[in-house]
C-alpha cells in the first residue's frame, strides 16, 4: 500500500526548498503525494481591494478565480516543475479558500491529512525570528502540536 503524502505549500523559497529536500530524501517510489495551499481572505482581500472582514468571492468572482490562478501558477512552477523526471506520480492538488490566521491554516491541514488519509505531513519552517514568530504565530507548530498523523518540519539553515 503506497504512503500518501501531504506537503503543504506556498508561495516561498523556504517551502520550495523543503519540497526539493522530501523528494530528494522522502519520498519512495510508489508514495501518493498531495500538495496543499490555503488561499487566505488577506490575500484575497488584497487583489479585490476591499478589506479582509467580508470574505465574500460572490463579489466578484473574476478577481477570485485570478487568486486561484494564482495558485495554481506557482505551485507548477515551484513544484510540480522540478519533479525530477525519474519520478513517475503525479501530485494532486489541493487548493482551498479559508478564514485565516496562523491556527485555522493549521487546522485546515490537520483537517485534509484526517480526510485523505495521509501517513504523514511533510512541511517546510520558515525563517521568521522568535519576536515575529511570537506574534504571528507558526503554522509548522500548530500543525505538529494538532495533527494526528506523524510530522516531518523540514528546517532551513
């Protein structure tokens, strides 16, 4: 039975970096791996230009779909592009849309480990600092704290 993967992604070198690392030194032949990015209302309140209260894509459902676009472009070109050619799956991609802040990113993630199954999260740590880690939070902490499958933080140096 293959191991099915969850590699959380965005758009950064750090989680570029930590793809490269999982599948230079993770992954096996055979693994079902899945990749996820969480679209934060920030983020889509920034491209609509309206401020992040209202999470209302209904508005305009074209300034939405650019923020998918979005999405899906840097997730080809920071992942899917790199996968070596010896490898022979191709990642499914998840792309949802979420209320957001350091703890419900990682409950979404949590959330789509329990519901694919998934033998193990694999994630990148980014590089913030203790102070602004302190007020940010950390996504990578949550998700190790909360998370009922094994996790894999890969650090940078």
């Amino acid at each position: 039975m293959p191991r099915v993967l969850l590699f959380p992604v965005d758009d950064t070198e750090d989680s570029q970096k930590s793809w490269d690392w999982m599948i230079n030194n993770f992954y096996k032949e055979g693994d079902e791996v899945h990749l996820l990015n969480v679209i934060s209302r920030l983020s889509f309140a920034a491209t609509l230009g309206v401020p992040a209260v209202d999470f209302t894509p209904q508005i305009n459902r074209e300034a939405y779909e650019a923020v998918v676009r979005k999405a899906e472009a840097f997730i080809v070109k920071r992942f899917l592009a790199r996968l070596p050619s010896s490898i022979q799956t191709t990642p499914i991609v998840h792309i949802i849309k979420s209320e957001v802040d350091t703890n419900s990113v990682g409950h979404v993630i949590c959330m789509k480990a329990e519901e694919i199954k998934a033998s193990c999260v694999l994630m990148g740590s980014h590089n913030k600092g203790p102070v602004r880690e302190f007020f940010m939070g950390s996504v990578s902490q949550y998700v190790s704290h909360h998370c009922k499958v094994p996790v894999v933080i890969v650090k940078q140096p």
